[in-house]
C-alpha cells in the first residue's frame, strides 16, 4: 500500500488539491445517495432498477477514484435513505431493515473488488465489474435467502436482492467505467 506522503516529490499544494478533490467527490457521491431514494420515487413504479443502477454508478465510481475509507459513506448512506424513503420498495421497505447488514457488506465487497481487481490489479475493468457483482450479489442474495428462511422477510424480497442487485450492479458499473474513456 503506497501512501500519499511516502512521495517526497509531491509538494503540499499538490496534496491539499488532490485531498479537495476526493473530499469534494465524497460529498458530491453522498448526497446523490441520499437523495436519490427521495427524488426518484413513485408508488407506481418501483424504482430499484433506476435508483439501484445509480447507486451501483457511484460506488463503482467511488472504488475507481477514491480510497476505500472515503467510499463507506457511498457503501452505507443509500440503503439508509432507502429505508427513510419508504419508496423504493413500497409496503415491503420497513423490511429492508433486516437486509442492511448484507447490503453494507455487499456494498463493501463490490467497491474493494473493484479497486483490488481494476484499480489495483489493472484487470480488464468490465471482467473485474463482472466479478465484483457476482460476489456483491451472491452475499445480498444470500443474506436474503436466510432472512425468509427466518421468516423474517417475504420471499418477494429474494429476487430484488439476488438477480436485480446483479443486473443493477452491472449496468452502474459499465456507466462509472464510461468515465474512464470520456477522461482520456
């Protein structure tokens, strides 16, 4: 792990720049994820697709331009506001409580994936956002899966946490890969 300081070469002014620059990418990131869920809402249309793609957009954006410490607002905020909202899974939200553990964590898996594999490891970025959403879907899925064997949740809940976690996960990770071909 190379830290910031550990280069001689870089001047202050240089630090404090790049130091604005993630704090201001972090703030930007966290108050889209908390007012998606708010903004993007519909009793008609549930909106999981839309505001799980997004979601997905930043955190894989968070994993390409910013450490993974300054990613955990990204990784725990939206499923927060999520839950707040009320909307994003119309009557079955106050559930979404017993699932925010395995979103956290499958937030966390999918941004440290990527940076591992991507950022990292300089892995093909669509083959290591491929990966990162198996793994993120199959921890959700299956935090879901024993939650309604539980009884804790409905069984309606197991595909939005399974399948469509991995769909919107990919679909946000190729729209944050975009970024790496419009800053060249």
């Amino acid at each position: 792990m190379k830290f910031v300081y550990g280069n001689a070469q870089v001047s202050r002014a240089k630090l404090t720049t790049v130091n604005f620059n993630d704090d201001f990418l972090l703030l930007g990131f966290s108050i889209v994820a908390i007012a998606l869920p708010f903004a993007l809402h519909s009793a008609e249309f549930p909106n999981q697709l839309l505001v799980g793609t997004i979601v997905n957009a930043l955190l894989a954006g968070s994993a390409l331009y910013l450490s993974f410490g300054k990613s955990l607002p990204v990784i725990i905020l939206p499923s927060i506001a999520a839950l707040a909202s009320g909307f994003v899974f119309n009557s079955f939200t106050p559930f979404l409580a017993f699932l925010l553990p395995a979103i956290w964590l499958g937030n966390g898996i999918y941004v440290h994936a990527i940076k591992g594999l991507a950022v990292d490891g300089k892995m093909n970025y669509f083959i290591s956002v491929l990966a990162a959403s198996i793994l993120k879907s199959a921890i959700i899925g299956i935090g879901a899966l024993m939650l309604f064997f539980f009884a804790l949740i409905p069984q309606s809940l197991v595909l939005p946490m399974s399948l469509i976690q991995f769909a919107t996960a990919v679909l946000g990770g190729a729209i944050a890969g975009a970024s790496l071909y419009l800053k060249k």
